[in-house]
C-alpha cells in the first residue's frame, strides 16, 4: 500500500522513498532480508537444497557418481552457495538503493521518462523521517546481509580449498 504523497512533493508515488522502502517490504523477494534470525536462516537452507537440486544433474554428468563422490558433493555445495550469493548480492543491492534514497537530502527522479530527470530537495520534516527509517529499519538488514554474504563467501573460499585438495592431479 502507498503512502500518501508528500504535499508539494513532485517526485511521482512510485518513485518516492518512503513508498519504494514499503514495497520492499511487501516483496516476496524481498521481504527474506525483513524476516526473523531462524525463518531467514530457514529460507536460506531451502533456498540452497532447491539450488542443489538444480546442479545436480550438471554434477551428475560432470563426475560419476560411484568414482568421484567427493567432487559430485563440493560440485553440489558450490553451485548452491554460489547461488545463494548471488540471490543475497540482489538482496543487498535493493535494500541499499532504497537505503542510500531514504538517507539523501535530495533525490533524482524521472517525471515522465529517462530523458526528463529532475532533483527534489526533501522539506525537514521528511528527510527526518526517512533518515529514522533508513537508519533504525534498512540498515540492520544491510548489516545482516553483509554478514551473511562474508560467511558465504568464507563458504566458497573453503570449498574451493577442499576441490584443489582432493581434485585429481
């Protein structure tokens, strides 16, 4: 649900901070950064098993299955780790976007088409409460994917380690 527009706001509804902040929220997708440490946890782990799900039958075919279990398993993880990097990066860079718009004392925004750009200054009062939102509500969700981010990519590092040590020479 949109907000109400800013009085003498010309930025369209769409396009204002505050509204583009709540659909964010209601976004299926995005809606994952918003959720509790053990549902987001949870939506991570299925979202990786559904990923390698996925890579199993590339991981079938790369390396047979009775002689190199070993490298079928890492084939799995990594491509379930990389996508699940992957789909945190977009996370990441949505939430931020919005972030750094609810942050800025002034905010680009397209009228009618990519060709007729303008800059609106936010009165105080707004700018006040985008700042509190940005801050207190979009920033904790930055800090948590930015963690979960370097634990995937400590992940990667790791499995990467492990197929060098037990990859064929």
């Amino acid at each position: 649900m949109m907000n109400a527009p800013v009085s003498n706001c010309p930025v369209p509804l769409e396009q204002q901070p505050l509204n583009e902040y709540q659909s964010l929220k209601e976004s299926c997708f995005f809606r994952w950064a918003t959720l509790e440490d053990s549902a987001y946890l949870n939506k991570g782990v299925r979202l990786g098993s559904i990923a390698s799900l996925m890579a199993a039958p590339f991981a079938a075919t790369s390396f047979s299955l009775t002689e190199s279990f070993s490298q079928f398993v890492l084939t799995l993880t990594v491509s379930a780790t990389g996508i699940l990097v992957l789909l945190i990066l977009r996370l990441y860079l949505g939430w931020s976007y919005v972030c750094d718009r609810l942050l800025k004392d002034k905010i680009f925004y397209e009228e009618t088409g990519w060709y007729d750009g303008q800059y609106w200054t936010k009165p105080s009062e707004v700018l006040d409460r985008e700042r509190l939102i940005g801050t207190y509500e979009v920033q904790p969700i930055l800090q948590r994917l930015r963690r979960s981010l370097v634990l995937l990519g400590i992940t990667l590092l790791g499995e990467v380690g492990l197929w060098l040590l037990i990859a064929p020479s």
